[in-house]
C-alpha cells in the first residue's frame, strides 16, 4: 500500500459542522453550517459516529454552494460517494478522518441522513472540519 504527501501551505482552524447531533425519529437527516473554503483546496474531516440499539444505515454526504448557501449540489465522486455506515459498523463509537477536494467552490457543508431510526434506535454524529492548502496525493491499494 503506498501512501501520499502532504505540502501544506495554510491551514485554519477546525470548525464543528455536526456537534453530536442525534439522528432519531425527529429529525432523521440534519444539515450543516456553512463552512466558508475559497482559496482552500482541500478539507480534512474528523467524523465520529455511535449508534444505539439498531438503526438502520446513516450517511454522510458533502455538498457545495456557489451561490453562497441557496443552492446546494451533491458531491458524489470517489470516496465521498460512499461515506455509508450501517449499525452494526457504528455500535462500537467510529473514529475516522478523511480529505476532501473543494478547489473551486466556495462553501461545504455536511448532510447526514439516517433510516431506520425511531425514539430508541439512533445514530449520534460529530463532524469536525479543518480546510488547508496544498498537494495532497491520497492513499491507494
């Protein structure tokens, strides 16, 4: 397995998009704060996800605005197209971290959506993000 480089050349802080949100019977999806990345080239995220009895699945989906936050648009390539956890995966609290491209957009946010939740069957969700600048080659098999 061969791994990238980092060549950071700015980075901000990290920012909590999702701070322990609970994914129940209200609300079953839940949408992010803005985070403000022009001039950023990529953002490294820090997701942390518990479940309780069993739910069903939960997702998480970045998505864009170039119009400042009235519009959104899915990003669905590579990786980010399968951030996709069922409970069995999640019942032990995950950690994970990961980097997302975003040169030439000026927002992001973070959608998580569950099914299969209800009063008693849950998913807790934390997403922090800490945009930065830079090449960044990404691990591969």
């Amino acid at each position: 397995m061969g791994y990238g480089t980092f060549h950071v050349k700015k980075i901000a802080a990290w920012t909590t998009l999702i701070d322990a949100v609970r994914l129940d019977d209200a609300p079953t999806f839940y949408n992010s704060a803005a985070l403000y990345i022009e001039g950023y080239s990529m953002v490294a995220l820090l997701v942390s996800i518990d479940s309780t009895l069993a739910p069903t699945d939960v997702r998480l989906l970045a998505q864009f605005s170039d119009d400042g936050g009235t519009t959104w648009w899915d990003f669905e390539e590579g990786l980010w197209a399968s951030l996709y956890w069922e409970d069995t995966a999640t019942a032990t609290e995950i950690h994970k971290a990961f980097v997302l491209p975003v040169a030439g957009f000026d927002h992001v946010r973070i959608r998580a959506v569950a099914t299969g939740t209800d009063a008693t069957n849950y998913f807790d969700v934390t997403v922090k993000a800490r945009p930065f600048t830079g090449a960044f080659s990404g691990a591969h098999a």
